[in-house]
C-alpha cells in the first residue's frame, strides 16, 4: 500500500485494521534503538534448573552402576579402565543422553549469560513506544481530558504490549549514544533537533497521512558530537597554559591546573560512555601533560 493513501480520521475509525502490526513494525525499525524484547528471566531460570536436574539424575544413575561394578564381592573380570569394551550397555546410553543434555544445557547458559550483559532501553525509548500506541489508539471520550479518557481500540491488542512493563526488558542494539548526544536530542522542537532530522525510507512510511514520523539523522549528530568533543578538549588543552600566564606564585598555577585535571575528570566521566576507572587513566594522561607544562614554565622564570 502506497504511503500516506489512508486518511488519519479513516485509520482511527478502526486502529487495528489500519494500524496493527504492519504499521507498529514499521515505527520500530525507523530506529535501531526501538527494537527491545524479554529475555524472559524467570522461565529461562526454570528451564535450566530442569535441565540441571535432569542432568544431575544421569549423574547419579552412572555413579550408582560405577559403585556397582566396583564393589569386592562382585566379578574380578569387571573393567571399569576401558571405553571401548564397556560391558555395561546402560552406562553407555547414559554416557551418550548426557553428552546431548550437557551441550544443550551449555549452549542455553552461555547464550543467556551473553543476554544478561545486554543493557537495558532507555525509559525515553520504551516512552516513545507507549506513545505511538496512545497517539493510534481509539478513545472513549475522545476530546476529553487524558486522565478521564479510557482506550476503545488499541492498534495493538492489550495484552500483546504488556512486555513494554516487564522488569527483564532488553535492548536488541545497545545504546552507543554519549551523554552529549542526549543532550543534542533532549529537545525534539529545538532548533538543532529540527536541522538535524532525515526522511523516513519510502519502505518505512506509514500507510496513514498523519506526518507525524521524524528520523533524527544520526550520522549528522555524530558529527556534531564529534566535533563539539574535540573543541572541548583542545580548549582544555589550550585553557591551562593561558591561565598559567595570569598567576604569578608557583602555587597559584599548581591550583590552577588542579582546577582544569578536575574539570577533565568531570566532563570525561560525564560526557562519555566509558568507565570510571578508564575515566580516571585518561585524567591522569591530562594531568602528566599539564605538569609537564608547568615544569616548563618554571624553567623559563
């Protein structure tokens, strides 16, 4: 269907035929961050407890038949030091089912301890999903005020939404954005939010003629963000050695470059995505710098 040929009063007459999954689809992939699922914690859990269990029994089965064999009264010609010429047919059923159990039961572990490590979406990005819903949901007492309007038709059914609350939500694509970024978009009618937007792809358009849809070019914000992070630290490279020239005691330049060490320490920890630990090396590759500057100086006096 060709985009924008259905009129908004026509999809909202009926949001489940008009908007549904075809258009709830479409809302999620405009944006690598929309996509979030389950990991489903607590089933998962369950599943690998059952598995352990299951597992545990097998254990025990071929520890019992190894206790069996070896015991003095039983036959001298048992032979527990081979594989191959095994006399005990069940142990070897049992050595096979948990070969297939063990690497079912590992494989799931591992994938799910990789799914722990996911991070979480952001409340902004699972907002403007619930959004989406409420703007294409079918109201009684549509006019009303929000808190008195109760929803007639969703576009998506109730129910089929309900993972947007669940505590074990997880981002498909993790969030690279910095905190500049954020500070970027944290406005969606500034003037920078509304230079920086692209069109949505003709695949993603939605069907109705709302116009409502806005891309933010990320590429276009990397950028900016790119550059504003490099004038900012060439001015915190630039910043210590003029302000050296203002201050004449030694101590007063040693307060003065501690002030511009704390600055950094602050704006990296703040204004990027790495740790407080990598924080603090980059702080101190700043701080061997400036002193280096200062000891200059000092030569020159």
């Amino acid at each position: 269907m060709e985009p924008g040929s259905i009129t908004v009063d026509q999809a909202m007459g009926n949001p489940q035929k008009y908007f549904g999954y075809p258009e709830f689809s479409k809302f999620l992939a405009v944006a690598p961050n929309f996509p979030m699922l389950r990991r489903f914690d607590k089933l998962v859990i369950r599943d690998i407890l059952r598995l352990q269990d299951e597992i545990s029994i097998i254990e025990q089965r071929i520890d019992n038949i190894d206790d069996e064999m070896m015991k003095p009264n039983g036959q001298d010609s048992e032979n527990n030091g081979t594989l191959r010429h095994d006399r005990s047919a069940e142990r070897q059923l049992l050595l096979r089912s948990a070969y297939e159990k063990l690497d079912i039961y590992h494989r799931f572990v591992h994938k799910y301890a990789q799914l722990r490590d996911w991070p979480e979406p952001t409340d902004r990005d699972v907002s403007n999903i619930r959004d989406w819903i409420d703007w294409n949901t079918q109201w009684d007492g549509q006019g009303s005020p929000e808190n008195t309007r109760t929803p007639k038709i969703r576009p998506i059914e109730e129910q089929e939404v309900e993972f947007l609350e669940a505590p074990d939500l997880l981002a498909i694509v993790p969030e690279k954005r910095s905190p500049l970024r954020y500070l970027f978009e944290r406005d969606g009618d500034s003037y920078l939010s509304r230079w920086y937007r692209k069109e949505v792809p003709r695949s993603l358009k939605s069907s109705v003629e709302d116009g409502g849809m806005v891309l933010t070019d990320d590429n276009g914000l990397d950028r900016l963000d790119k550059i504003v992070t490099g004038l900012i630290g060439l001015l915190m490279l630039v910043g210590p050695l003029w302000s050296i020239q203002l201050v004449q005691t030694h101590q007063s330049k040693v307060g003065v470059i501690t002030s511009f060490i704390f600055v950094c320490f602050v704006l990296v920890l703040a204004g990027t995505n790495i740790k407080p630990g990598n924080a603090l090396g980059v702080t101190t590759g700043y701080a061997a710098v400036l002193m280096l500057a200062l000891h200059v100086k000092r030569e020159d006096i």
